[in-house]
C-alpha cells in the first residue's frame, strides 16, 4: 500500500536565474508549492501549483517572478513536493 507524503527542498539562486529555476522545477513535477524568500528568509511569493495548472495559467506567475527577479540579488527558492512511498517503508 502506498501513502502520499511531503518533502520540502531549497535552491538558493541570483535573482536572474529565478524564473529559469522555477520553470524547469514545474517541469519535473510532484511540486505542491514553491515559495521564494529573500536572503533575510522572509516571504516574497508564495505559489500553490496543482495537478493541470499549466500553460496560459501560470503566465501571472512567470511575471510576477520576473519582475521579483529585477528587485533581489539573491534568493531562495524552497519547494514542497508530493511523494509517494510504501507504507512499509515507513
């Protein structure tokens, strides 16, 4: 039997690799939200990503990450994933 579980990851990136990092990571999938934090770790955006949210609907977000991009130097990008594992393993 298997059971859905979370998993949180972090990228810490220069503000023009922002939008390229946050694009190849909703291709890789399993992302429940990524959340980008600037390098006081305080909250600058946070997006919910669900199962078919693609194309035109997150032409918003790409925006709203390049213009982030233009205003920070650095910061992190933490990624919450959705993973499935054996409830034997647990």
């Amino acid at each position: 039997m298997t059971e859905t579980g979370n998993r949180t990851e972090e990228f810490a990136v220069t503000g023009e690799k922002v939008v390229e990092t946050v694009k190849e990571l909703v291709r890789q999938g399993n992302i429940r939200r990524i959340t980008i934090k600037d390098s006081d770790g305080k909250s600058l955006i946070e997006v919910p990503l669900t199962l078919g949210v693609v194309g035109a609907l997150l032409l918003p977000v790409w925006a709203a990450l390049g213009a982030l991009a233009a205003l920070v130097k650095e910061c992190t990008i933490v990624v919450e994933r959705t993973e499935k594992r054996d409830k034997s393993d647990t």
